[in-house]
C-alpha cells in the first residue's frame, strides 16, 4: 500500500466518524426534543386533573382545559423559575458556593473556630464548675436566694 493510499484510508475512517457522530447528535437532538414534549404533555395533564379535582372543591373555583394547564406551567416558571436546568445559573450558583466556603474558612480562621474542638474537654473539666460559681455569684448580686 503506498503512502497515498494509506491516507485516503485513513481519511475515509475519520470522516466516516464524524459522520457517526453527527448522526447520532441528530438522534439525540430529535429523541431529547420529543422526550421533553412528551413530559411537558404528561404534565401538563397532571396539573389540569389536579387543579380539577381539587381547587373547586377546596375553594370554589372553576375547572381549566389541557391548554390553560399547560399555561399555568409556563407563567410558574416565568414568575418563579425553577426546573432546574443548571446552564448559566448553576455556574453562578457553583461560584457562589465556592465564594461562601471560602469566606467560611476565612471568618473560621480569624475567630480561632478551630479552637472550638476543646469545647466539650473544657466544659467537662472546667466550664461546668465555673458556670455554677457564676450562678452563685448572680443570685447573690440580685439578692434573689
């Protein structure tokens, strides 16, 4: 096999998986697409026989059709957000995890929070009899004995 030749063959290798790929990122673009439909459907349904079978009952309001079910879902998410999703928001969400643990071991550094481990040793040993000396020592003061 001559030089060209092994590049043509490995060539047609490379596009034929681009290829593959690409095809199989249409088919989950596609499939994806009708999964989210189907659930936001399925939903949809859900919410518009929940709405019916309780809120008349409970505070006298009327029933709502498939559609304004569906229409309920989406102004919920547009005054509350929610679902989920991550994207841009859960990249902010990460970052300020991340700022907020390390203005946590800042603060605990400062304040020696570390030094909170002898807590119960101390309390054990020392704290409990002073606790009650302070005690004693406030009665007296208020003179209420």
């Amino acid at each position: 096999m001559t030089n060209r030749q092994m590049h043509e063959a490995r060539m047609e290798g490379y596009i034929e998986k681009k290829v593959k790929k690409i095809v199989k990122v249409i088919f989950i673009g596609i499939f994806g697409a009708l999964a989210i439909t189907a659930l936001a459907l399925l939903f949809g349904y859900i919410v518009m026989l929940l709405w019916n079978w309780l809120l008349p009952a409970i505070f006298g309001l009327g029933t709502i059709t498939f559609w304004q079910a569906v229409g309920i879902i989406i102004l919920a998410k547009l005054l509350f957000g929610g679902f989920g999703g991550g994207g841009r928001s859960g990249r902010r969400k990460k970052n300020l995890e991340k700022r907020m643990k390390h203005r946590l071991r800042e603060r605990c550094s400062e304040t020696g929070i570390r030094e909170w481990r002898h807590y119960d040793q101390y309390w054990a040993e020392e704290g409990k009899a002073a606790f009650e000396a302070y005690v004693e020592r406030m009665k007296i003061e208020n003179g209420s004995e």
